[in-house]
C-alpha cells in the first residue's frame, strides 16, 4: 500500500559515443532558466506522484504583490520539464494565505491546506483542505459537512481507500487538538485523542492505523506519538517517551513503513542553553531507539523514506562547514552521512531574512531525493528565488535559444521537426542517439547555422552529443 505524506525524473543515461555511462549524481537547482520555478518565498512542502511529478507550495504567489497575488501548488511535470501553475483561471487554487502541506494519491489526486480560508482575506473565514482532480481545485466539503478548522492546518495524508487525513493547529469544542477524515462525504474527528497542543504531522501505515505527533504531552508532561489503532478504533501512546535527557522535546515530522516500524524526527532542548538538538527514532514495536547517532546540532524538520530502503532527514542542522545538509541513513551500515557530501554538496544560501533551512523532503520512484524550504538560488538579496533541489544526475536544459559559453546554441528544444544548431568552431561532430542507446542520426558540423532534421524520428526524448557536450532533447 502506498502511502504519501507530508514530510512528506527519471535518471537518463549519459551517451558517450556509443557506450553508456551513468552520470556522477549530484545537488542542483531543478531547473533554471525558462523553466525555473522562481518562487518569490518559501516552500513549506513537497511531494512526488507516481509518475515522477514533483510538486511544491508555500508561501510564494502568482505575483510579487502581497495585496494582489494567491500562493498556488506548482507543477514539476516529469515529461515536459518544466514547472506549471496547478489550474489557472476558473481552475486555480487562489488560496489567500500560505500552504502548509501538500500531498498526491495513488491516484495522481493533489491535496492541498494550510492557513488558507473559504473566505477573501485568510484572517477571514475557516481554513479546509483542496483536492486537484487533474482538472480543477474544489474544496473538500461545505455546509455542515465542512471542515470549519479554526487554525492552521500542518499536516495531511491519504490512504488507499481515498480517505484524507489532516491536523494542526485547530480543535474541536472541548479544547482539544485532534485528526479529522474526509470519508468522501463529510469531515469527521478520528476518535478522541485529546491532543493538549498542535499537532505538526500525522501519517498512516499499511494497516490504516494512524499516527500523530507535534507540541501535545501525555499527563506526565512528555512529548509522544499517538498512534490510532484501525481495528480497535481507539487512540494511545505509542510507548513512553523518548531517551533524549531532556523535558522538552518537539516532534515535527513522522513515517511508518510498516505496522511495527513508526519514525519520528524528534528535536529536544539543551538543559545547558536555549537551543534545540535533533535525532531520528525509531518504534520497533516495543521501543524507541535513536537511529544510530544522526546528533544534529539543530531542528530536525522533515524525514521521509525512499523504495531503496534508505532514510533521509534534514532541517535546520549544519556540517563542519557550517552548511546545511541531508542526512541519509544506510540501513545495512546501520549509520549516517551527509547526501552528496563526496560530491556536489548541498550548498545554499542564505535568504533575505533568515538562516537557510530544509522544509521537506520526498523521493521519487528513481531514487532522486528533492528538498526545498527557506533558501535561495543567489546570495543577491535583490535577486534571488527560492527553488526546489534535486540529488540525482541533472538534466541538460531544456531552454530555448540557450548559449553553453563555449559559443555552442541549440534551438528549439522541445522541437518538432528540426534542430538549429549555431557553433563558432570550424567543425564537430554530433550523435544523437535515443535514451535507449541507439543512435539515429550523426554527422558533421560546420562553423554557423547548422541544421539537423529529425522529423521522422518518433516523440520522446534524445541525448545529443557534440564532442564533449551532452544535451537532452525532447522531440514533440
């Protein structure tokens, strides 16, 4: 059972010839240029679908206008390479305040919430969970079978059946914070957790139990995951607290990837100073126990697993080099290293207002881990966008009329029925080869315009290779 929850490309071989070698992996930007996302302000959350498609949202706009412009879900589609407004027009979001979280069904179905309301203006109104059916966003009940949550929403996930789930900063009558369901008709509390605080995150595991975590203790005053048993339909506490030597602990992201296995991100304070140290537990099925020694000198914020079995955390934790990083856990080393650290690190900067810090996290079905929160794309205080990372092994670009530096132009990509190809080299030869390794056209080019026909070649996408550059091309 699939399951996709807040915090919740495919790798193409590089042609080389004739012969194929895999491209060494590493940190970049996901896309640039044309392409970009280019949001104006942070990305709260991300998440992937089925088909490779990354999605992201926070609380950048449509415009720079604080006054005019709507925060939206945006769009990395895996085929065309580039990113996209999720429904526009009479289809769009609109949402009038920041999104919290965002996840996809098995169905390719977005979900979106946060501190958006049903009314004009986000102090207005009640905040509610929106559903992209690949057509258009809809609120997810009204009248007396609406949400009506007073706060925030934090967190949301969906299980097999359809069924949504979300929490947050919102609660019910008696003061207490809770989960609510979406059954397809209406909105329901999930039995009585009697949360004293926020709830930051929320996931589901194969056997639809659910599991909670965030501000809320137990009568003893300690922190724990609540865990909602499906067939007992009732809530406890999942074990007694955490071994972290500190009374004050905050848990902001967790993940099951089985009945028994529940992983929480959990970051406690430091009885010698105000600041806050993270780690990564895990639930057995008896017991919490740290996963190995992850010891982050700050926030944990999001954690999540890919299909190879490893795990990956990140926040507002640094390295040596007083850089932020993404921890992955090898379960077979039983220990943790940085992502990418042997290679292209993961290196950002800081933003206009804070210090750079990772949101959220997620993987795809290729391995390729994404992260995005509050960092940018420059150190220019006046230039800079906000942008979804990628590890993996990057992509040519896709931008049209896009000069090399070496004087070497390639245009139109995506094409339709031909290549323009401009060089100051006196000549070159090309490959242009299908993702497969079977090459389908090569020859010689000269100092200028070139051209290259590919109209009997069939939709999809090539590797054009031309002496030593390597370019994607996607043929409509």
């Amino acid at each position: 059972m699939n399951i996709y929850c807040r915090k919740t490309l495919f790798l193409l071989p590089i042609i080389l010839l004739g012969t194929i070698a895999c491209q060494a992996q590493s940190w970049f930007n996901l896309r640039n240029g044309s392409d970009a996302l280019n949001a104006n302000s942070i990305i709260y959350s991300i998440c992937v679908d089925d088909s490779n498609n990354v999605y992201a949202a926070g609380s950048f706009m449509d415009t720079p206008s604080a006054v005019y412009g709507k925060t939206y879900v945006a769009k990395w589609n895996a085929n065309s390479l580039h990113w996209d407004i999720l429904g526009t027009g009479s289809n769009a979001l609109n949402a009038n305040g920041p999104i919290n979280t965002i996840c996809a069904d098995k169905h390719g179905y977005i979900y979106a919430a946060g501190v958006f309301t049903d009314a004009p203006y986000s102090y207005m109104g009640k905040r509610y969970v929106a559903k992209w059916d690949g057509v258009h966003w809809s609120k997810l009940g009204n009248g007396a079978d609406a949400l009506n949550a007073l706060g925030p929403i934090n967190s949301i996930c969906v299980d097999d059946s359809g069924f949504v789930y979300e929490a947050g900063n919102f609660f019910n009558s008696s003061g207490h914070y809770y989960v609510a369901r979406w059954n397809g008709l209406k909105w329901a509390e999930v039995g009585s957790l009697r949360a004293n605080s926020n709830i930051n995150t929320i996931c589901i595991d194969d056997s639809y139990n659910i599991y909670a975590a965030g501000n809320f203790t137990d009568s003893a005053g300690h922190a724990y995951v609540a865990k909602y048993d499906h067939a007992a339909h009732y809530w406890s506490e999942l074990g007694y607290g955490f071994d972290t030597g500190s009374s004050e602990v905050i848990i902001e992201s967790i993940f099951s990837d089985t009945p028994n296995h529940v992983y929480a991100g959990v970051n406690f304070g430091l009885s010698s100073s105000s600041a806050f140290v993270g780690n990564v537990f895990r639930w057995n099925g008896a017991s919490w126990n740290r996963l190995a020694s992850l010891n982050a000198n700050s926030w944990v914020n999001t954690i999540c697993k890919g299909d190879s079995g490893y795990i990956y955390a990140a926040g507002a934790f640094k390295n040596t080099s007083n850089k932020n990083y993404v921890a992955k856990y090898d379960p077979n080393a039983a220990s943790w290293s940085e992502l990418g650290a042997s290679g292209n690190p993961f290196d950002v900067h800081i933003t206009k207002t804070y210090s750079a810090t990772i949101l959220s996290l997620c993987v795809d079905r290729n391995h390729h881990v994404f992260a995005a929160g509050d960092f940018t794309d420059s150190i220019s205080a006046e230039n800079n966008y906000w942008f979804v990372a990628e590890y993996g092994s990057p992509p040519a670009s896709l931008d049209v009329n896009l000069a090399y530096g070496n004087g070497l132009k390639i245009y139109p990509n995506p094409a339709n029925d031909a290549l323009h190809i401009e060089q100051t080299t006196p000549k070159a030869n090309y490959c242009l080869y299908s993702v497969t390794g079977i090459m389908c056209a090569k020859g010689i080019l000269g100092c200028g315009p070139n051209t290259i026909d590919i109209s009997g070649l069939p939709p999809g996408l090539y590797i054009l290779s031309i002496n030593s550059v390597k370019q994607k091309i996607l043929k409509l």
